[in-house]
C-alpha cells in the first residue's frame, strides 16, 4: 500500500499503524497540486509494488467562500484540485471530478481498469470542522473508512453515504429549482 497526503507527521502516524497490522505501507508526503509529485508518487508504488491495483483519489480543498466574494484565482486554486451554498467552487470541482471519473470508467473499462466515485456526505475532519457551515449527519472519519472500504470491495459505479445525506441531496435535486433554492438559502444563511 502506498497513502500520501501534504501533512508528513499525521502521513507516517498513519503508516506506522498500517504496518502494525501487518500490512506493508509506503509513505510520501506529497502535494495534489503539484504534477510532478503526483507522477513521482506514481513512479513510486509502481516501482515498490509492480503495479497500482487500487488508486483511492481524495483530495480536496473548500473553504468557507461566498460566491461574492471569491475571486478567479481562488476559483482556479480549488478547481485545480477538485452545489453546495458557500462552496460554489468546490462543488463545481467535485462535479468535474465525477464527469471525468464517469468518462474514464467507460473508456478504460476494455483495459480491465474499474473506477468507483466515492460521495460522502460531511465527514468529521479538521478541514470541516473549521468552517461555520451545517453539516446534516456528519460522519466520523472511521464510519467514513468502513463506507470507502465497503464501496471498494463492492465496486459500484457510484457510492454515495451517508443515507440520509443521500435522501437530501437526491430530494433536492428531483424539487423544481425554485423549492430547492429556497432550502439551500436557509441552509446558507445558518
């Protein structure tokens, strides 16, 4: 198993545990953002493990941001990386993201490589924890691995959880955009 993430102190916390269970575990720390660093992660597990079985793509990046308020390069910053009120931008990315997993599941569906987008609904991490925004039925980070654990060995086309943030979110977007804009304003406005 080779994880990567920007924090190297939590990234080798992480590692020692995996390896304590008996599981061979790489580290990098590395940052999304930078291209070279993503094809050097790359370069790095296929070199130690032979080839990439499962490649889990979390990254992500939304701060509390008023779609008056942000700017252009704000809005490039968060699309180079990845709708919901206060968080245009980065809903915009995740879209994009599930278009272009969408697009690469059928194209490379003929090489035998399988893509599952992952959608979790609000996962209790220090990054949503810091912002003032609701967060209907927020999950711990642990309920969050066994979800991503599960939709991986299932291997849908799609994984979505938790439940009810599923309903919700799939509730609003069956309501006419007058009644479903009307509810994401009071959902802002908290």
């Amino acid at each position: 198993m080779v994880i990567t993430a920007r924090r190297a102190p939590e990234l080798a916390a992480l590692a020692k545990d995996i390896r304590a269970t008996g599981s061979a575990c790489t580290d990098i720390a590395a940052d999304a953002l930078d291209p070279q660093a993503a094809a050097d992660v790359v370069a790095c597990a296929v070199a130690e493990y032979g080839r990439i079985d499962v490649a889990l793509l979390n990254a992500g990046q939304g701060p509390d941001m008023a779609m008056d308020d942000v700017s252009v390069t704000d809005v490039s910053r968060i699309m180079a990386l990845n709708y919901i009120p206060r968080q245009g931008p980065y809903s915009a990315a995740k879209a994009a993201a599930r278009t272009l997993i969408d697009a690469a599941r059928v194209e490379l569906a003929p090489k035998g490589i399988r893509f599952t987008s992952i959608h979790p609904g609000f996962v209790a991490t220090d990054r949503v924890n810091a912002d003032n925004l609701p967060k209907p039925f927020q999950v711990s980070t642990e309920r969050a691995a066994r979800c991503v654990i599960r939709a991986l060995e299932r291997e849908p086309a799609q994984a979505y959880f938790p439940w009810a943030t599923t309903a919700l979110v799939r509730t609003l977007s069956a309501l006419p955009a007058s009644v479903s804009s009307v509810v994401l304003r009071s959902l802002a406005s908290r």
